[in-house]
C-alpha cells in the first residue's frame, strides 16, 4: 500500500511540473508571439482607404511615416495592409532602425510586422556608422530581431577613398563588421585586391581592415602578388600592412619569389635626402626554401628568409638572403 502511494505522489509530482513547464513556456511564446505582431504604426498627411490596404500620401512637405518600436519607415507612398500588418513603401524610402544604428535608403520597401523582415529594392544604400561609408546592391534583406543584413547581387562597399566589390554580402550590426562572397574586390590608392570571399572590418568611416580567402590576387605598382590567404589593415585610404600565406607568388619587375607566408610593411621614411613610400618585404619558407630569382642581377638562389627593400614604384632597392642560402644560378 505505501509503495502505491509512493508511486501515484511521484507520478502527481511529475505531472505538476511538466504543467508548470509547458505552462510558463506558453506563456513565454505568447509574449513572444505578441511583441513580434505588434502592430506597425503608420501617420500621414493624406489618406485613402482602398479594399485591401489604406494608402498615405505624400502632401508638399510632409511624407507619411510608419513606426514599429525602434523601427522607423518614412516614404513618399505608404501602403498599409492593416490584416496582414504590413506595409508597402514606395519613393525616397528612407528606413532607420534606432537601436542597431541602421540607416537604409531605397526606392521600394517591404516591411513585415509579424516576422520583422524587411526587404528593400531599388538601388538600396545602407550607410555604415554615417554617411561617408555606405554599401548596396540590386536587393537588401534584414530582419528587425537580428543583427545580420543581407546584401544581394553587384555588391559594393564604398567610403568614396576604399571601394569593395562582390555578388554578396552580409552585414553584422553590433560587430560592424561586413562580410563579402563571390569575387571580391578591393581598390585603395595604392593596391587592388580580388578573392573568392573576404571579411572586411569597418569602423568610424573607414574600412579598418580586410582578410581574403581563395585564390587571391593583390596588384600594384610593378608587382603582382597571389596567395590563397591575406590580411590587410588600412590606414586611411591605404593598405599599409599585409600578410600573405599559403602558395605565395610574387612577380615583380626586378624579382620573383615563391614561399610560405610574405609580410609586407609600406612607410614613408627618409631615403638619400628625399621622403619616399618604401616597402619591406620579408618572405619565409616555414620549413621549405624561400625561392627567389633576382631580375636586375639575373641570379637565383633558396634560402630561409629574404628581405627587400623597395621603392614607392616597388623597383628594388636591397635584397637581403639569410639561412641555408644556396645559389642556384
């Protein structure tokens, strides 16, 4: 008898719990389920009411806005689907969203209450901590409870000085940091870059820094360099610092290199009386030889480590070979 009491206490006891448990998380989805229907609120200076959707007008001055917590839609044109809760922007869209610091300015915007997606077409700009670096594409999706936004076809991330290309991109809000797919470019005032994919960071109103994957490709005066990994920081417009790794072919004017891993360091110091932009180069083999084929010399030699010195035309200055050197012709 007191096993079977025992036994029926347990089974109530289990029972109250899982009560309680799927009791609160109801409760929870319910709360949840409220706060992403929250209905969009839209004013405007002229309204219609047609079957389906009420219609805001811009009058002169004033242009119809529609609200949804942090979210702001100002727009020449506001349809409102008030059943479906959804709205339809058309004309100078201009889109904000206050807590991410999102700013998105199209020609034709969708925007979904319940789900909190929003689509933007029509030349879509998004610009990037202000107006000085911003990026767009054909499309823009984003949904309002996340922090990533997509970008979709003929990609570009632009502070007018650091132009970037590629087929897609994603954007993270609180890291502000963008990420590029699909035959990535870069174009500063001093080197051009491509790779299959790239993370760029942006910071203040500048790109900070970039890193490339796949078959990568950076070009500049006299020079062209491949590898299948880079990292590169900006300074202001400029690359001025670079690493290059894996497979590293370097073929320039005066030399041609192949190692590991490549750093690069570009500066303006003084050189015979005069201020010029200099690059140092430091190839390693990280267990294999460093080959190396000086053009001005016509010799070739392996070695562990080589430096260079190079001019602001990346004419060589010095070479310097160090570690098991052996002259190959």
């Amino acid at each position: 008898m007191g096993k079977v009491f025992y036994l029926r206490f347990c089974f109530s006891f289990i029972l109250v719990v899982l009560f309680v448990f799927f009791g609160l998380t109801t409760s929870i989805a319910q709360k949840k389920s409220t706060k992403s229907g929250e209905k969009i609120v839209v004013t405007g200076p002229k309204v219609k009411i047609e079957k389906e959707y009420t219609l805001f007008e811009k009058t002169l001055d004033k242009r119809p806005v529609a609200t949804k917590g942090s979210n702001y839609i100002e727009a020449d044109v506001i349809k409102f689907f008030s059943a479906k809760n959804y709205t339809i922007s058309e004309g100078n869209v201009i889109y904000k969203n206050y807590e991410k610091n999102i700013e998105i300015r199209a020609g034709y915007s969708e925007f979904y209450g319940n789900t909190g997606d929003v689509i933007f077409d029509r030349s879509p700009l998004m610009y990037l901590s202000n107006n000085n670096l911003y990026t767009g594409g054909s499309k823009v999706f984003m949904n309002v409870n996340q922090d990533k936004v997509n970008v979709d076809g003929n990609v570009f991330v632009t502070n007018n000085n650091v132009k970037a290309f590629a087929d897609k991109a994603e954007y993270i809000s609180k890291d502000n940091i963008s990420k590029m797919f699909g035959n990535v470019s870069v174009f500063s005032s001093n080197v051009s870059i491509r790779s299959d994919s790239a993370f760029i960071s942006v910071f203040s109103n500048s790109v900070s820094n970039y890193i490339g994957y796949g078959n990568v490709v950076a070009e500049t005066k006299n020079i062209t360099l491949r590898s299948e990994y880079l990292f590169a920081t900006f300074k202001n417009d400029y690359i001025d610092r670079y690493i290059l790794m894996t497979n590293v072919i370097v073929d320039g004017k005066d030399l041609y290199v192949e190692s590991f891993k490549m750093v690069g360091v570009v500066s303006n110091v003084i050189y015979e009386d005069r201020t010029n932009e200099l690059r140092f180069y430091t190839f390693t083999g990280l267990g294999k030889p460093v080959f190396y084929r000086d053009k001005k010399e016509d010799s070739t030699l392996e070695c562990e480590l080589l430096e260079v010195i190079m001019d602001e035309n990346n004419e060589m200055i010095s070479s310097t070979a160090k570690g098991k050197v052996r002259v190959i012709k």
